[in-house]
C-alpha cells in the first residue's frame, strides 16, 4: 500500500508546486523589504527564494531533443545564484563581513561542473554531484553565519534555523552520497524512495527557511518598534523610559559610579522670545554635544522638556563634576544657536551625586536632581555636589 502511494507521487509536479511556492514566498519577503527601508536582507533573500524556485521550474519542463542543455544550464545556475543571495542576505541581516569568495564558489562551482561534465566531457553523474558540492559549501557557510544573531530576540529564530540547516545538509550527503555510491548497503533504498525522501526532505527545508526569515524580519520589525519606544525623537537621545531601562540591563555590570543632572536655564524663556522651533534647536544642539562627551561609556538621556542626565559607569564624583563644568562652559561660551537672524545664547545648570555601593539608582538620582535645584536657586549657570550617600542607602 505505502509503495504504491510512493510510486503515485509525481516527483516533476512536486518541484513544480515547491518552484511556484517559493516564488509567492520570494514576494512576500520582497513585499515586507520594501516596506522597510533597512531591509536590504529580506529583498536579498526574497531574490534567492525566486532564483530557487525557477531552478525547480524548469526542473519538469518537457523540452524538444538537443534542447535539454538549455534547461539543464538554467536549473544548476538559478541554484548556485539562489545561494549565493541567500548567503548575502543574511550577511546584510546579521551585518556580518561578506565573504566575496564563497559566493563567487557557490555560483562558479555549478557553471564549472556544467563546462566540465555537460560540454566537454558529459557525465550527468559527475556534473551532479559538482554541483552538489557546492550547494554544500553553502549550507556549511549558512550554519556558520547562524551561529551568533545580530539581536538577542533574533537568538532563538536562528538557533532552530541553524538546526534546520544541519538536518538538511544531512540529507544532502545521504543523497548524493547514493548517488556517488559511497553509501554502504544497508544505507541504500529504492530509487522511487530516494527521489521521495529527498524531495519532501527539499521541500520542508524550503518552507523552514521561508518562515524563518520571515520570523525574523517580523521580530525585527518589532524590536525597533521597541527600539523607538525608548528614543526621544526630537533629539535622539534615551528617553526617560529606556534610560531607566538601559541602567537596569547595567546594573549587574555597573554597580557604582557618577550621574550628572543637566538643566537648560530659563529655557521657557528661550521658546517664548524666539518660538519653540529654536527651542527645539537649542535641545538638539545640546544633545549632540553631549553625545560627543570624551567619557568612559557615558548613557545619555533626555528625561523630559529641558533636563538632561548622564551616567558615567566607575566614574568618581570628582571626574563627573570636572566633565559636567566643562559642559557648563562650553554652553555658555561657544554653543550658538541660531535664531530668526539672531544668536541665541543658553546656559546649563548640573548637579552632580556619586552612587553609593548598593544604593539604589532612584535614590542617586534624586540627590543629584536636589544638587541641580540647588544650582538653579543660587543663580544657575554652575554645578552643584550632592552630598554622598547616606551608609544605609
């Protein structure tokens, strides 16, 4: 009964359904890369899906005698470019270096083997199993680049691919390893069971990559949905959420060091006389020279309207203090903004705390936001020390 199921599957018409498959799922990638314009790994691999898919097309395709080399010239080298793209998309994914040489392999290799074994010397075994190693050499460079996502929500998506590819590349060694009879016997099967097993092995191995890389451009999508939740957008900086958020991911890594409190001195000031677009401009002005600082791994943040925060990792109170009057000074004397044909000039107040060993970052922050108002209340344009943490805290 399973032989006779066997023997009734339709292997040219199942490539052709794995072809058409892969090229709707070559758009839909296409699709989303076209959406994002950061997307340049989903259009690569959405290229790759289409390259596959006309390799399997052309597969079944009954062709007059003396036209088979035309159709075989297009399965072997649609096969070597679909790897070679899918190759470079996940470079361009994982922003991995690309390694110019192997996709030059995966394309060469198969226009070799069809030289070699379909024009000079024809052997339809020996240009298979060519061609064959070269798909090898790209599922053992695919494994490779899986090994470390560019993201840690991407980790799991390429964990389970890596294991997809493996599978695979299994399979192709039992397959063209019967081919090569290197197989020992009892490994060796019926032809209409080999032509089976790798088929259905091909088309599983295509439908995973296919939901994989849309998985991943999906969680993509999402972590910089997340991404942009924790950015201010006028300025860039982290916003009062993601750096409370960066400081919790640190807090294992940093426990102690320094925060400075900033403040823009009568900066309602500022937007009433010159309109809140140079207001604006004064807060972009000053973020990017804050992120210019020459500090050790500072985190900079812009916690809400005019205020500022930094915190500086193993930083001592006297360093942060000496870094936040440089800041101070540099604003009042050389940050010029522009305003309706006139210079704006604006002045910072700080107030700088030392976080205590084990006190709590809500807490070092409050008395650097005390030392800031005292700053402000006693003329602003300085900066101000908290008072060190109480041994308790």
């Amino acid at each position: 009964m399973f032989e006779q199921m066997v023997q009734s599957i339709d292997i040219p018409t199942l490539a052709f359904s794995r072809g058409l498959m892969q090229i709707v799922l070559g758009g839909l990638l296409l699709y989303l890369g076209s959406k994002d314009e950061g997307a340049r790994g989903a259009r690569l691999w959405a290229i790759g899906f289409f390259f596959n898919g006309l390799s399997l097309f052309v597969f079944p395709i009954q062709v007059p005698i003396g036209w088979e080399m035309p159709r075989t010239v297009v399965n072997h080298l649609s096969l070597g470019l679909s790897s070679a793209f899918f190759l470079a998309g996940f470079w361009k994914f994982g922003k991995q270096p690309r390694q110019l040489w192997i996709l030059i392999m995966v394309v060469a290799v198969p226009a070799f083997s069809l030289l070699t074994w379909e024009i000079l010397w024809p052997n339809a075994r020996w240009r298979i199993l060519t061609t064959a190693s070269a798909q090898a050499l790209f599922l053992l460079t695919l494994q490779h680049s899986l090994r470390q996502a560019p993201r840690a929500e991407l980790g799991v998506i390429y964990r389970r691919l890596r294991y997809v590819v493996i599978a695979y590349l299994l399979l192709v060694v039992w397959a063209y390893g019967s081919v090569a009879d290197l197989l020992p016997t009892t490994a060796r099967v019926a032809q209409s069971y080999h032509r089976l097993a790798f088929s259905g092995g091909s088309l599983l191995f295509m439908l995973a990559m296919a939901v994989g890389c849309l998985a991943l451009q999906f969680a993509l999508l999402a972590a910089r949905s997340a991404d942009l939740a924790k950015i201010d957008w006028l300025t860039g900086l982290l916003n009062r959420r993601g750096f409370f958020q960066a400081v919790a991911d640190r807090e294992q890594l940093v426990p102690a060091g320094s925060l400075i409190t900033l403040d823009i001195d009568h900066f309602k000031q500022i937007n009433d006389r010159y309109g809140h677009a140079a207001g604006d401009h004064v807060l972009q002005v000053l973020a990017r020279h804050l992120q210019s600082l020459q500090a050790s791994d500072p985190l900079v943040s812009r916690m809400g309207g005019e205020e500022f925060c930094i915190l500086l990792p193993d930083a001592s109170i006297d360093s942060a203090r000496a870094l936040a009057d440089q800041v101070r000074v540099r604003c009042g004397e050389e940050l010029v903004v522009a305003g309706d044909g006139q210079p704006i000039r604006f002045t910072v107040s700080a107030g700088v705390a030392a976080i205590g060993s084990g006190e709590n970052f809500e807490r070092a922050l409050g008395r650097a936001d005390q030392a800031l108002y005292l700053a402000k209340a006693d003329g602003r344009d300085q900066v101000r020390l908290a008072p060190s943490p109480e041994p308790s805290a």
